[in-house]
C-alpha cells in the first residue's frame, strides 16, 4: 500500500507545549490529535508515554531510561495480558528473567523472539537461556519490533532499542492502528519462518 506522504504532512499541524528558559519541551500534539510526541531525558517510561489510546500513534526519545522489555511491561499494564513477539538484535540475561517473570504471571500469553544471528557468539550465555525457554528464531535482523495484542489491542512498538539496557538515546514509535500491526506480523511471520534454531 503507497501513502502520498506529502497529504499526511499538509494535515497534520502541530502544537508545541511552552517552553520555560532551559527548558526542552516535552512533547508536541498533532492538531488532529492523531500523533503524541514524547521528548523529556529525564523523565521515566511512565511519564514520557503517557496514556495508551485506540488511534493514537506516540513518538518518543528514550535517553537510556528505559529499554524494549520495560517498555513493553510498562504497556501490558495498560492493555491487560497481551501475546508477544519481538524482535531485537541483541538481548541480556535480565530481560529474559524479566519476559519469564511475565510468562509466569500471565501477564505475557505467549512469547517469541526473532534475534540476530551474531547473538549466539557475542552473547552466549543469554542465548542459551533464551533457546531453552522461548520459541526463537536467529536471522539477520536489526530491527527491533515488538507486537503485542490481545482481544482488544493490536499494538506495534517500532524502535531502535534493543532489549539490553543502555545509556544511549534511543528512539521509537509506538502504533495503535491494527493495518500497521497486520503489515508488521505479516513481514515478521515470514522472517521468523526463514529463521533458524
């Protein structure tokens, strides 16, 4: 499906919160109030995203706050229990205690990962407890994805963090729109299909 990208900008007009002296601003609201736009370092996962909405798309700066595991547990809190899938390039042995903490609590109804290949010789030790607890495949990837849904949500978290937790700045959005979702599962599924064990 092609978007005439340029109908989207001409309709989305935003609206910048006040700034004080020294001060960043924190986010930004589109006009239409499709879009949320997150900006404030030293604020927690809580504060910088805010309130999930059907229909709403949030875009967001991490400054090493936060990272892809505690984003989605973060996002689970508002959507009830969700199934996982999740890509990343790299993952630490604390978000796989995490993610397994979340399994076990039911919070997380399924979970499965699609992780780079080079995980295997740069980290082996997270890669032996991921292959023995989740459903994974290894492929070249360096997106990092994680979609979640249920009965009522069908969310699609498109980032450049990893689950690793680091000081960087990192950036992500987060969609609410179902046709994102789909298009995201689709390409996924195909990919983790291809991967290997």
């Amino acid at each position: 499906m092609l978007i005439n990208s340029s109908k989207i900008i001409e309709a989305q007009k935003p609206v910048v919160q006040p700034e004080t002296e020294g001060q960043q601003a924190a986010g930004l609201t589109t006009e239409n109030g499709a879009g949320i736009f997150a900006d404030a370092p030293d604020q927690l996962v809580t504060r910088v995203i805010g309130k999930l909405e059907q229909g709403k798309t949030i875009h967001y700066y991490s400054y090493g706050n936060f990272n892809l595991v505690r984003l989605i547990l973060y996002i689970i809190k508002q959507t009830g229990p969700v199934h996982c899938f999740m890509t990343s390039y790299s993952i630490s042995q604390k978000s796989i205690e995490t993610v397994l903490k979340r399994i076990e609590q039911q919070e997380l109804l399924s979970f499965r990962v699609l992780i780079d290949n080079r995980v295997r010789s740069m980290s082996p030790k997270p890669f032996q407890m991921l292959s023995t607890v989740f459903d994974y495949r290894c492929s070249s990837i360096h997106a990092k994805v994680a979609l979640l849904w249920n009965n009522d949500w069908k969310i699609s978290v498109v980032t450049s963090q990893n689950a690793t937790d680091n000081p960087k700045m990192e950036r992500g959005t987060i969609f609410t729109d179902p046709t994102i979702f789909e298009f995201d599962l689709k390409a996924l599924e195909n990919e983790f299909k291809r991967g290997t064990t």
